[in-house]
C-alpha cells in the first residue's frame, strides 16, 4: 500500500512547516500592501509639509524613533564620504526613523531625518586645506526630511532606539577625536608657513647686507618678502586666517646677531585652544610656546 506524502514518516511536520511558511508570507505581502496603499502620496502634497514636518529638531524625538545607518553603494563621492561621516551630518548614513513609507509613483521609500552639515570646499580639500569643524549636537540641533529608497541602499545596520543623551555624547567623543585630528594637519601647516617666512627672511638678509627687513607689521613684512614668497596664503594661519605677527623690534637688525639668534622673529597671532603657539626663531628653528615660555620669549625677544 502506497503512503500518501501526509502519511509518511515526517509528513505532517513538513506539511504543518509548510503553511506556516505560507501564512506568515502572505501576511507579510498583506501587511505591505496596506501600508504601500494606506501612504500613497503626491510629490507635491508630501514636500508641502502637510502630511509630514520637513524639519524636526533632535529633541522632538523619543524613544518610539530608530536611529539608523545606511550604507550606499560606493561610489565616485566616496573620498568625501569619509569626510562627512567624521563631520555627522548629512552624507554620513546615520538617520532617524519610525519605519514610516511613502509610495511615490509606485515606488516605496522610509520616511526619516537626518542632521544636516555645511558644504564641503572640495578644492580647498584638495589644496590641502583642512575639512570644516564638526559641529556640536544638541537638542536644538536641526534635522531634515530625507526620503530613502531601499533597494539603492547597500546595507542597513546599526539600528537601534534613539536615546537623546547617548546621541549627543556619541557625537561629542567624535568631535574630540576629529578636533585632534584636524589640529594636527593645522599646525603641521602652520610650521610649514613659518618656516618658509624663515627661509624668506633669511634670503632677504642675504640680499641687503646681512639685515633683517621692515618688520613693523604684518602687511610691512609680506612687502618685504613679495619677491621670495609668491603665495599669499603663507602670511596667514591656515585656520582663523589671521596674519603671523612679526617682531618689530627686529627690523633692521643682523640676521646672524647673537640678539637674533634665539630672539622670536615672527609667530602666530592667538594661541591654540591648548594654550600654546609656534613661533619662528632667529636661528630658523620653529617651536611651541606655551603660556609661560611665551611670556619670557616675549620679554627676553623685546616683543611689544
């Protein structure tokens, strides 16, 4: 006698798998439908602000929201990709979300926010300038409506409940780490500045007599070495922009004095958030003065 599948040994476990199986994919296509339909909105009426805010802030959130990462594809924006996820803000996959779609012409896309950053001056990046700051996040820190199709996301991880002050402390250890990051490549281009208005100063000695030139002001001195430093960017601090100071009380003296050696000929104009700032020495070296030592320099240097 032949068995029916049911009847055989195992049968009615496979069976009972198999509807469940069944059950639990039509529920799911049932599920989806009715959200696709129940959503079902026009460009225009969504990007009013009608049906959805175009701007949360942080702080209206709570713990009924997902905090997200999405990955896209790589691609050609990768590089600056890198710079966006260290700045957090838009471009660094991170969203927020209640799993809430929108169909827009048939296709679905997650409802979420994110928190927006400042362009990024590529060419300036590409120069060898540093990437903006990080900004801060608070509770009244903005976020904007983005609209996120799934099937161009490469990977969705990371999700967890959003919690305000694990966020904004999250952000915070990351803003301390790129901070050091970046003031890093700043004061290496700081020293590199110093040092070639060192090379310059020593140039234009050498062409008048062994003598220092006007050193009176800033605008005196890039005067002064017009004809041995092209670039007008070095006169300046590559972060706030401001003129190196030179020592007025140099002007005029002997590049090799025993006055000049270890006198401060030119150094930066603010000290750095750690107290310190990079001064250039008559004997060419360029080093960091903190607070203290900067006093003495100034005293022993003859510095206004």
């Amino acid at each position: 006698m032949l068995l029916s599948e049911t009847d055989q040994p195992g049968g009615k476990c496979r069976m009972k798998a198999a509807q469940r199986i069944l059950a639990v994919t039509m529920f799911a296509i049932i599920s989806i439908t009715s959200v696709a339909r129940a959503n079902t909105a026009d460009l225009k009426d969504l990007l009013s602000g009608k049906q959805i805010p175009l701007a949360l802030k942080l702080k209206d959130l709570d713990g009924s929201w997902r905090r997200v990462r999405i990955t896209a594809p790589a691609d050609a924006g990768a590089f600056l990709g890198v710079y966006a996820q260290l700045l957090g803000g838009a471009g660094n996959g991170i969203y927020y979300t209640k799993g809430d779609v929108a169909v827009l012409d048939g296709l679905t896309f997650v409802i979420a926010y994110q928190h927006p950053i400042k362009p990024i001056d590529t060419t300036a990046l590409f120069r060898g300038g540093t990437p903006p700051e990080t900004e801060p996040l608070t509770p009244e820190s903005p976020l904007a409506l983005a609209l996120i199709q799934l099937h161009t996301a490469s990977t969705l991880g990371d999700i967890r409940p959003f919690n305000l002050d694990e966020e904004i402390a999250e952000r915070a250890g990351l803003q301390k780490a790129v901070e050091g990051a970046n003031g890093g490549a700043v004061n290496a281009n700081s020293v590199g500045n110093l040092k070639q208005i060192g090379l310059g100063l020593a140039m234009c000695a050498d062409d008048h007599s062994g003598k220092l030139p006007d050193m009176s002001d800033p605008q005196s001195l890039k005067k002064a070495l017009a004809g041995y430093i092209t670039d007008k960017n070095v006169f300046v601090h590559p972060k706030t922009g401001k003129p190196y100071q030179p020592n007025p009380s140099m002007s005029g003296k002997e590049w090799a004095g025993t006055n000049t050696v270890d006198a401060a000929l030119v150094y930066e104009a603010d000290p750095a958030q750690d107290g310190t700032r990079e001064v250039l020495f008559g004997d060419g070296r360029v080093d960091r003065a903190n607070e203290t030592r900067w006093l003495e320099l100034k005293k022993s240097s003859n510095i206004p």
